[in-house]
C-alpha cells in the first residue's frame, strides 16, 4: 500500500470548527474520524455537507441496510477501494449479505443471490458501473422489485461512494490498523 498523502489532522491542528465538526463525524462512529472524512476535516464546508449527505444515505432513505451495504461492496471492488472495502465488508455480513457472496464480489466472480432484490441491487450497479448506463431491462426490474424512490435512492448511495472511494484512492487511504488490503491477494 502506498503512503498516505494526506496525514490525519491532530486534535491540536483543529480550528474550531474543524472541532465541532470532528466530533460530529466521530459520534456515529465510535468516536473516530477515517478514511474519507479524515482527508476531507481539512476542507470543513466539503466535509460538513458530505457528512450531512453521507448521513443522509445511510439512514434517511429507503433503501434497506443490507442492499446500501451490497452496493457499497460492488462500488469498492469496482474502483479497488480497499478502505471502502475494509469499513464495509463486516456491515455487509452483519446486515445479511452471506459471506460466499462478499467474497465473491471481492474476488470479481459472480455471487449468486436467492433474493431477487439483492441480485437486481448487483446487477445493477454492475451494469451501471461497467457501462456507464442502467439497460431498460435492468431498469424495469428494478422498479418493478423496488419502486422509483428506492432506484433513485439506490444511484444516489452509487454516487456518494464513488465519490468516497475515488477520495480514499487518490488520497492513498490506508486500510485500517491490523487489516489486509483486500484486493492485493
């Protein structure tokens, strides 16, 4: 893994509000600031809103747990984020994501999905990242499985973790301490 670029702040480098925005982040978190938000703490209006929109994604829309979690995991393995991957690997188990079918998506082979949401949610994100477009087909059955708000919803926690994983690779993100880099095997 290369060396990060951009060195965590110390808690003594912070403006005030870089503070109170770093104990905002921190609070959901278990009390720490990593990967994206740690690079973007030095840009306090581009961490508040993405903390604000990240937040947002995670419990504000309708999409399930489990499905924001597969589309994270295909968007990590698409850009090799292996911090992405890292931080989110665990919560896809944890919200039901079988562990043939995480380990599949890390190792690019196709997982197989008994749900027919969970495979439409891969399908799509895959067709979307590969091609750069959602076919109709792939699009008719996702609004037949999930509805308008969920798709739209569904492409919004797409782009927010392009943006996350294009941040953590330009930046050089390390994995977290004592964690292997999933994509170097």
């Amino acid at each position: 893994m290369k060396s990060p670029r951009i060195p965590d702040l110390m808690p003594a480098e912070f403006t005030d509000r870089q503070k109170k925005l770093f104990d905002e982040i921190a609070g959901p978190r278990g009390g720490v600031v990593r990967g994206p938000f740690a690079i973007w703490l030095r840009h306090p209006e581009l961490v508040e809103k993405a903390n604000e929109f990240g937040s947002h994604l995670r419990m504000g829309t309708s999409v399930p747990r489990h499905l924001s979690e597969l589309a994270i995991l295909v968007t990590a393995h698409f850009w090799s984020a292996s911090y992405e991957w890292c931080a989110h690997a665990e919560a896809a188990a944890e919200a039901g994501i079988s562990s043939e079918n995480i380990e599949a998506i890390r190792t690019g082979k196709n997982p197989y999905f008994e749900d027919e949401v969970e495979q439409i949610v891969y399908t799509l994100a895959t067709e979307l990242y590969e091609t750069h477009f959602i076919s109709d087909t792939v699009y008719a059955q996702a609004i037949e499985l999930m509805g308008q708000e969920l798709v739209i919803d569904l492409v919004a926690i797409l782009g927010f973790y392009t943006m996350v994983a294009l941040t953590l690779n330009g930046f050089h993100a390390p994995v977290p301490d004592g964690t292997s880099d999933p994509f170097s095997e």
